[in-house]
C-alpha cells in the first residue's frame, strides 16, 4: 500500500511537472524524491511520468490516478482537522439533561449561545428531574444537567455552578378570576387566596427542593398547601390549571408557556425564590463540555448548592 508520504511527492511533482521545483516545495533534495515517486510506480505498478531531460508530463494512468490521490489526501487532511476540533471542543457532542422548569428560561438562551459559537457540536438534550440528572452522572453518563438543587450536599464526586434563581408567581385558573372565585389586590394575589385555593405541586420525591419551597411559603404565611394533584412536567401542571383543577406556584419565566384559561399573577406577599444550577462530573475533561462551562457561568462555580 503506498505511504501517505509517497502520495503527497506524486501531488506535488504532478502540480509542477518539475522534480527541482517540487522538491524545493517539499523541502527535500531532488535525488530522494526521484526515489520515492520510482518506489510508488513500483507499488501501483504502473508509470506515472514520462519523463525526458527536458520535461516530465503524467501519463494517462497518472492523470486519471491524480484526481483520487486528490480526494484522498484532502480525506487525510479532514480527518487531522477534525482531530484538532475535537480536542479544542469546537466539533464533537455535548450531553445535556436539564429539568422541565429550564425549559421556559435558562436553558433556551445557554443553549442558542453555545450553537452560535460552536455550530459543529452536536448538542443532546434529555429532559429528566434532578434526581434523575444526578443518578446518570453518577453513572457515568451525560456531560452535565440544568438541575433544581437538592436539599443537604451532591456528591463529592460531583460539581455544581448556580446559574441564577427566579422568583415564582401563581399560575390561576383564568375562570376564577373572572367568576370573582378570586379576587386581586391590584392585579396580585394575596397570600390568604392563594393558601386557600387547591395547590397542583411537583412530588416531594423528585423535585423536593421546589416542593418544600412551595409548602415552606404556605406555612410561613399561617397555612398548610392543600394538594389536589401532583405531576412531574410543568407543562401538565399548567394544563391542570387550565382544566381549573386548582392553582400552581410556578417560576416567573413560565409566563413564555401561554395556556389558555391561564393567568400568571404575582403575588402580594414577596415572592419565594427558586434556584438553578448547573451539575457535572468532577473528573470529566470533555473539551465541549469545557467550552460549555466557560459560556455558562453563572454566578458562581462551587462545590455545593446554597444552603447545602
């Protein structure tokens, strides 16, 4: 099989027609490069020149190898290229999970930065909640997740950036509103409706940061959350509301999911204040995942979630 070496001296000789200039070109003395075009005839078996004191032209064999000597060494080039990218991160994939709550805020605008910077990653992105985020990575598996902070420490194996907190507003039936079932004080929700109202809440088992947030606001306020129902995507929890089986506190950048039969009210009382982070493996290298860290920020890069 000829070397790569030789196909690149067979290039340059067939751009120039010339052994001196093609071997100033190559950086080497002609004699060599005599030698290595005579050893690739050898090994296609075929004569490639036709050669005379005062001039050297391809063969028909020659100009019909040529233009697939080409392809390939531009092939061989490709592949170097795209070796380079993928260890500067800027070619490759990116694994990110992200809970449904990022949907509607944080993850829209990381991710269209990302794709703009760096458009030949492929970015796969899994929506899961939190625990679900953590498990994988613990795994093995995904790059990093957009996740709601558990309540106590992450693994010491594991990394945590807070990218920022929303406060939350009420998702109201729309009906109530307008059926005077609720009334607003100055187009907010006072504390003592919202208590009252039946409460449609992420389960405690997978989302128990925001779950306590939630009952913690109730109980803060002189009352006890009156659960109807409980479901684990925020779309289902604002269609709930829609079907007017109760009200939600949800994050404020949920008003971009327009329902109708649903209005996002703030709330009189100051409004509890959700956090978001980002989570990753501590000994994970990836360099899209390095390119990723360093466009999202956030406000800090530390080992535990506030509060932890």
């Amino acid at each position: 099989m000829p070397e790569v070496r030789q196909l690149r001296h067979f290039l340059v000789v067939a751009e120039t027609l010339h052994y001196g200039r093609a071997a100033e070109r190559l950086g080497m003395t002609q004699p060599p490069l005599s030698q290595s075009i005579l050893a690739l005839e050898r090994e296609v078996g075929a004569t490639l020149f036709a050669r005379t004191k005062r001039s050297v032209a391809l063969t028909p064999f020659g100009e019909q190898w040529l233009p697939h000597v080409r392809r390939a060494l531009a092939g061989l080039d490709d592949v170097t290229g795209i070796a380079a990218r993928l260890r500067d991160g800027s070619a490759g994939h990116l694994d990110l999970s992200f809970v449904t709550t990022a949907d509607y805020g944080l993850l829209p605008s990381l991710v269209r930065r990302y794709a703009t910077l760096y458009p030949d990653v492929e970015i796969r992105l899994t929506e899961a909640t939190s625990d679900v985020q953590i498990a994988a990575l613990l795994e093995g598996k995904g790059h990093a997740g957009i996740i709601i902070p558990p309540p106590g420490s992450l693994p010491e194996a594991l990394r945590y950036r807070r990218l920022g907190t929303e406060r939350l507003v009420a998702a109201v039936p729309e009906s109530w509103i307008e059926e005077g079932g609720v009334s607003l004080q100055d187009g907010r929700l006072p504390s003592a409706r919202l208590i009252e109202a039946p409460l449609i809440i992420f389960p405690r088992r997978i989302a128990p940061a925001f779950h306590d947030l939630v009952t913690d606001f109730y109980a803060t306020h002189g009352g006890r959350a009156r659960i109807v129902q409980q479901a684990i995507q925020m779309q289902t929890i604002i269609s709930l509301v829609s079907a007017g089986i109760g009200m939600a506190l949800v994050p404020e950048s949920l008003r971009n999911l327009a329902r109708t039969g649903v209005r996002y009210v703030d709330l009189v009382d100051p409004a509890p204040e959700l956090e978001t982070g980002l989570v990753w493996r501590r000994s994970d290298s990836t360099p899209t995942l390095e390119r990723f860290l360093a466009i999202a920020k956030g406000d800090e890069e530390i080992d535990q979630p506030r509060g932890a």
